[in-house]
C-alpha cells in the first residue's frame, strides 16, 4: 500500500518560511507528477502546484506565484515545497496528491 507522508507545517509569522516534504516509498515515485493542494478552514480544497515527473516543468496558483517553490527529488521519492513570504490567507492544511494517493495533511499557520 502507497503512502504519502508528509511534514514541515508548523506556525510561522508573517513574511517567514517553511519547508514541507511528502516522502513515499512507491518505487514509481519518478514516474509521474505530483501535486500539493491545500484546505483553509470553511472552503473547499485548491490546487496550489504541480511538478512534472521529471522536476523540469512546474506550475503554480497565482496566489502562490514567485513566494512558494515545488521541488522533487525522484532518488528519494519525495517530494517539496518551499513557502517563502507566508500570509495570514496561506493559513491551511497542506496536502500532497500523487496519482490517487493523497497525504494526511499537515497544518500550516501563518499568524502574529
């Protein structure tokens, strides 16, 4: 059974940073692309990047855009996200999503 694991979330004031990872033992890991979506509280689940399998094309919200980095290291199998200049609006649990396998979550708050 795939499972995606993740870590990093934690409470930060505004303007820091954290790094969260999403390590799987899935030997196919470098196969395809992954995702990393997240769920502020009272609304629903979005989309917040997408990494090819490769690591060479990546995509991200417009919310996130030029603050958050996606990374993967496929020798690992696990995947990143670098958050850089958080907000209060990036508060939420932070998912990652590989084929249909989804992490546990991991909470992010961003608060003075």
């Amino acid at each position: 059974q795939v499972q995606l694991v993740e870590s990093g979330g934690g409470l930060v004031h505004p303007g820091g940073s954290l790094r969260l990872s999403c390590a799987t033992s899935a030997s196919t890991f470098g196969y395809y692309g992954m995702f990393w979506y997240r769920q502020a509280p009272g609304k629903e689940r979005e989309w917040v990047a997408t990494i090819s399998a490769a690591g060479n094309w990546t995509n991200y919200d417009n919310s996130v855009k030029g603050r958050f980095t996606i990374s993967r290291d496929n020798i690992k199998s696990t995947g990143y996200l670098q958050m850089n200049d958080l907000k209060p609006e990036d508060t939420a649990v932070y998912y990652c999503n590989w084929l249909q396998f989804w992490g546990q979550g991991t909470q992010v708050t961003v608060s003075s």
